[in-house]
C-alpha cells in the first residue's frame, strides 16, 4: 500500500486512540486490583510505536507503516479480547 | 482557506506557544483583519472559559504587521507565547504563575477578509506531572529487588505519555481518569508537587 500524509494521520490516530483505550483499561484494572499481566507488554509496544510515528513518520518506508498497520489490527483483537475479562460490562463502556 | 493553530506547552508550565498553522491563500495580508478586535483566544480549563485580556489587545501583542506572513510573526515556525496571567474568566486570573496541569481547549477567532475563522485545539498541560514523574525509577534496592514496583514505575511515565494522547483526540474522560491514577500513583510515592503545592 501507498501511505500519503492522509492515511499515515489516520494509522497515528488510530495507534493513539488505542493505547489511550489500553492505558484507561489499565488503570481501572489497578484500581480494581486486578492483574495487569496480559496487557503490559501490548501497551508499551502501543506506547513506543505511537511514539515514533508521531516524532519520527519520515524514517518509515511503505512497507513499514503495512507492518505497523498489521500489528495495530493484532492489537485491537487482543485488546478486544482481554478488555472483557474481569471487568464489568460497567466498567467497561469503551 | 480553514485556520489552523498548534498549540506547546512550554516544559515549566510558565505559558504555552501559539503556532499558526493556517495556508493563508494568496499569502497572509494583515489589512484584511479589519477588525483586529476580532482576533480572540478562549481558553476552556476546568469548566471555565478564560479570554485574553490586556490593554492593548491580542492583535497589538502579538505584534501583527505587514511583514509577517501567518499571524504568529514573519517564519513558518515563529510563534506567540501565551502566559496564564493574561487570561480572564470576568475579573478571575486563570493564574499569575503557571498554567495548572488539566484538560485544556483552546480556540483561536479571527476575521480576515470579511470571513469568520476559527480553530481549536485540545491539550493535556501536563508539565508538572512530567516533572515529577521525571523523578522515576525511584532508588532501587539491587539486593530486594521489587518486580512489581519497578514495573509499576515504568507504568507511570507510559500512562503519561497515553493521557497526552487522549487529551490529543479530545478524550477527556479517559485523561482525567488516566492523570487521576498517574497522580494517586506519585502521591503514594511521596512525590510531591513542584509548583502547585
């Protein structure tokens, strides 16, 4: 795929909503003393990744930002996957 | 033509720098603010809206002329600074000092060539948490090595980083709830407010 300026904001917003989304389901989990083992590793890939498209987007190449897009659509399965263990429906509206 | 405007934080929270953004079309020209009284900053934090109060006005102060070439001054990057001191909700300074970390919206108006513009942006000002979360890892006994702890430490300053993010896409619910847990985890730690205690 071709990555113009256009489709590259789209993939930094979509990375920044997710860890934000993964970030809110951590703390709740803290404060609800529950283990945070399943996401920790996940979020700071989120974390770093996010990073250095926003600070660095002109070091990638097409075939980086596939690859990033790839790992983001793991991502959200896995976030999708573990934001509905242990938490209540009503903890969880997001 | 749609104004655009880029907000920073300055790192010790002392104001924040206003970028104009905006492709002017045909080149900014100044003459086509004829109204300068129409060129407003509104600052929204913690429920309030502040404005830009001073005797001689925004337009005055950021020193608008025929040589600049965005509304910020005469190069791509040049920029306004904006102090807290000059933002007013009625007679209420939004503060003399330093900008309180918290979810902020700020929207710039003006009329240039008869056409209302204006433009917001949402921001985290977290600098002060920055600050003190910079003071992480805290020591480390090599001998007890606490796992859970450390990584707790490291936590901390990603969910920083993540609350920038959601104040970014206007997530305020998310940031207020992330800064919560990021404050609550240095106030555990005895890490103490630098310039809002």
């Amino acid at each position: 795929m071709t990555w113009d300026t256009v489709k590259i904001h789209d993939l930094l917003t979509d990375f920044k909503t997710l860890t934000v989304k993964m970030a809110w389901a951590l703390s709740r989990r803290l404060s609800l003393a529950q283990p945070i083992d399943g996401y920790l590793d996940d979020f700071y890939f989120m974390c770093n990744a996010t990073f250095a498209i926003e600070e660095g987007s002109s070091n990638f190449e097409d075939v980086d930002f596939d690859y990033l897009y790839s790992i983001y659509t793991k991502m959200l399965v896995r976030h999708n996957r573990y934001k509905g263990l242990n938490i209540p429906a009503h903890h969880d509206a997001h | 033509m749609a104004l655009v405007i880029e907000i920073m934080e300055n790192t010790d929270a002392t104001g924040f720098k206003l970028y104009d953004l905006t492709l002017w079309a045909g080149g900014f020209d100044n003459t086509k603010i004829t109204d300068t009284s129409t060129l407003v900053l509104e600052v929204e934090y913690d429920g309030d809206t502040y404005t830009y109060t001073t005797p001689t006005g925004l337009y005055t102060d950021m020193g608008i002329n025929g040589t600049y070439i965005n509304l910020c001054g005469t190069a791509l990057n040049s920029y306004f600074t904006v102090t807290p001191d000059k933002l007013y909700n009625g007679t209420t300074q939004l503060n003399s000092a330093y900008f309180p970390d918290g979810y902020y919206e700020i929207t710039l108006y003006v009329t240039y060539d008869a056409v209302a513009e204006e433009d917001y942006s949402h921001q985290g000002f977290l600098a002060e948490n920055y600050m003190m979360a910079s003071k992480l890892p805290l020591t480390i006994d090599i001998d007890n090595f606490d796992y859970e702890e450390n990584r707790l430490q490291f936590l901390c300053i990603a969910l920083l980083r993540a609350a920038t993010w959601a104040a970014d896409l206007g997530r305020q619910t998310e940031f207020e709830e992330i800064t919560t847990k990021v404050n609550d985890f240095l106030d555990a730690r005895s890490i103490n407010e630098i310039w809002s205690a």
